[in-house]
C-alpha cells in the first residue's frame, strides 16, 4: 500500500508542477488537505471573503495521510521554483520548511493586525521563526478530552471524574455494567493520544514540559514516568479484545452507540456525535482528563505564506489577514470541532464543548500551562515522537512492564536526538 500511496502523491505533483501556473497579482494558490464537505464548506468562507477583496483563490486539494502526500507536492513545486502562496501545515514540519529559506515575511501583516496580542505564546512557537511571522494560525485542537456517553453515566449515576482515582472507579463501574470501559484504536498515536494525558496529569505541567518537550533525561527515566506506565497498563485492562487497528472514528462510534462509557480522544471526535444527530450535555459530555483541568495539550494547522515574489505579495497579505479574522476563525472551528487560534473571538456560535474549550484555551495560555502535543507532532520533532510512539505502543500490548518501558523511553529519545 505505501508504494501505491507514493505513485499517487508522485503523480499529483507532477500533475501539479506540469498544470499550475505562478500565483498572478490578485489571486492566491493554496494547497491542503482539507477535502471533508464540512472543512470544504469552512473554506468557502475564506473564499468569499477573498472575493470581496477581487482576490482569487486557486484551489490545490491533496487528500489523505494527514498532509504527507501533501508534502511530496510540496517538495516538488519548491524544488521547482515554483511554490504554492500558502500551504497548510503542522507542527515542526513549519520549521523545517523556514530552515530552507523559502518562506515570506509576515512581520508588517502581523505588526498591523495585532496578532502579537491574541495569538497564543505556544501558538507563536509555530508562527513565527527566528521572531518573523512565517505563518497565520487557524485553529487549535486540543488532545486531552475525554468523551463519554451520557446515557451510560446518568444509568450509572456517575459525575464527571476529577482525579485519577474518580476516573479509575468510573471505568471499574462501566466495566462491571458490562459496557466496555474505554473505546480504543490500537494505533500508535491513539496510544500516544492516551500518553499525553496520562503523562499530564501524573506528573503535572512541570513533569510534562521536562520530559514531553525538554526530553530531560532525568525526567523521562523518574519514578514519575514508571508511574505513568503502570497507569497506561491499567488503561489496557478498560478496552475491548477487539481494539488492535481499530480506527479511531470507528472508537468514537462505540460511545455514540452506547457499547462503551468513554474515549481519550482530540476535540475532532465532537464532530462524529454532531454527525451522529448527538448534542453535547445532553447525548454526551466532554471534560478533560482528570487532574489535567487548566492545562491544555494541543495541535494547530497554520497556513505557512511561501516567498512567491513581490508581484504576488498583496494578495498573500489579504489572505493572511483574512485567515485571522474573527468571523473565519469562528466559522471555521464551529465545523471543525477545535478552537480559534486567537483569544479574543467571541463564543456566541460554538456549542458547550466548544465553549469550554475556549474558557480553557484562553486559561492555559494565561498561566502558560499550554503545551504542544507530543503525541501530534507539536512537542518535539518526528524522529523523537516516532521513538516515543514505539515504546509506548509496545508497553501497551504487553511486550514489557512498567519499568523496562522507562528503560526503553530513555534509550529511545536518547537515540533519535
């Protein structure tokens, strides 16, 4: 299957190397790989906004694999001299792109627009490069929810858990109704998704910091970390026989559908129980991992602005500023299930789990307990996340215990450093 996925991503670029001109004055070229009817409706929004400013949008789609195959075009129209005005990104995958060189300036944009004061720090860590705004922050989504169906609880008389101990009986009473505890993908960055969380609120934003995205050796080999092991372990014993390769819409289907209590999952999974008709409070509740109230572990797709020639620059500069609009941050994330990526757009439109991820985003950017996600990329660079996905997964299905596992995570992060 990977040889088949490369000759479809090869065949794309060339298509587009071969088929797209240089963005003209007054139009943007935007490639990404946002294709669902619901992004795509998001996006027309942006579309039309640009419009109004008789700036054109080409459109440059690339679907599947979470942006790689979007890569691989990526590379070939650079390469070619010949980039996109915009492409949508993630992560470290926006620093090492503003390594090579290739990409605009947005410091007079931003400057104008104010984006310094309502954009996250931990945000910015994305946005900008050597302190000049490369890229226009669209959302945030955030990693350390935890999904339940409420029908379970309320039959159960169950509150939201605060502590690791509330969660661990609320699993114990699910389980012992005969429901499975905890829908589960067996993929490896569903069990980093997990990680995450339980890392957080194990060891707190101090511990999380020093090992997640510091990779203090100190840390990562504590007693601390063993505890979190034992912890994932009990996790195990909450999920299905059936949970290997599972993906983790089908996870999140299995609460929708009253067979499970709960699922450790990214705001995204919202958007399958709004599909599903479900509303929030009262088909099904969204809280944080217990003992991570306050923090928030997240991810962020941003728009990077390449450097395609002066003659192109204003209409990049109004697709920026459109990006950062109050009105296309809020019609955007309301579709998407995550959070603008400023603080100060208002929550009128957004249902209560988006509201509350608002009230916590703007809280953990205020005590900087706002955290890039290693599970997603925005914690450390790939090689390091992929160690750690290793390890994880491995404790995960039994093949070490607890205290090999710290063994191997100190082994792991060492090597790909």
């Amino acid at each position: 299957m990977a040889g088949i996925y490369k000759k479809l991503a090869l065949g794309v670029a060339l298509c587009a190397l071969g088929g797209a001109a240089a963005s003209a004055e007054g139009e943007v070229e935007v490639l990404h790989w946002w294709t669902s009817g619901g992004e795509a409706a998001a996006l027309n929004v942006l579309k039309d906004d640009l419009q109004s400013k008789s700036v054109g949008w080409q459109d440059m789609p690339v679907a599947g694999g979470g942006g790689e195959q979007a890569m691989t075009v990526l590379r070939a129209r650079v390469t070619a001299g010949n980039p996109p005005t915009a492409v949508q990104m993630l992560g470290f995958d926006i620093l090492d792109w503003a390594e090579q060189g290739v990409v605009a300036d947005l410091n007079s944009v931003a400057a104008e627009e104010g984006w310094d004061e309502v954009v996250p720090s931990a945000l910015q860590g994305f946005s900008k490069y050597d302190g000049t705004w490369i890229a226009a922050p669209v959302n945030v989504h955030s990693t350390n929810w935890v999904w339940a169906n409420k029908a379970i609880f309320d039959e159960l008389g169950l509150d939201e858990p605060s502590d690791w101990d509330g969660l661990i009986a609320a699993l114990d009473k699910i389980k012992g109704a005969g429901y499975t505890a905890v829908a589960h993908g067996g993929q490896a960055w569903q069990d980093a998704t997990i990680f995450d969380a339980v890392v957080m609120t194990t060891g707190g934003p101090d511990f999380y910091k020093s090992s997640m995205i510091d990779l203090d050796t100190e840390a990562l080999g504590s007693e601390t970390m063993q505890t979190v092991f034992d912890r994932m372990a009990q996790i195990r014993g909450y999920v299905d026989d059936n949970f290997s390769g599972r993906d983790w819409n089908l996870a999140t289907a299995m609460v929708i559908e009253g067979t499970a209590g709960v699922q450790f999952m990214g705001d995204w999974a919202k958007g399958e129980f709004l599909n599903a008709g479900k509303v929030p409070g009262q088909d099904f509740l969204c809280f944080r991992m217990p003992g991570t109230q306050g923090t928030v572990t997240f991810n962020s797709d941003q728009f990077v602005m390449f450097a395609v020639g002066e003659e192109s620059s204003a209409s990049q500069a109004e697709l920026a500023k459109s990006i950062m609009t109050p009105s296309f941050q809020s019609a955007f994330n309301v579709v998407k299930g995550s959070v603008p990526a400023r603080t100060d757009v208002p929550d009128a439109d957004f249902d209560d789990c988006g509201k509350k991820g608002m009230v916590d985003l703007a809280e953990a950017n205020e005590k900087g307990t706002l955290f890039g996600s290693m599970a997603h990329g925005h914690a450390a660079p790939a090689a390091v996340k992929n160690a750690v996905y290793d390890v994880v997964t491995a404790h995960f299905n039994g093949e070490f215990d607890s205290a090999a596992a710290v063994d191997e995570l100190v082994a792991a992060v060492e090597g790909a450093l």
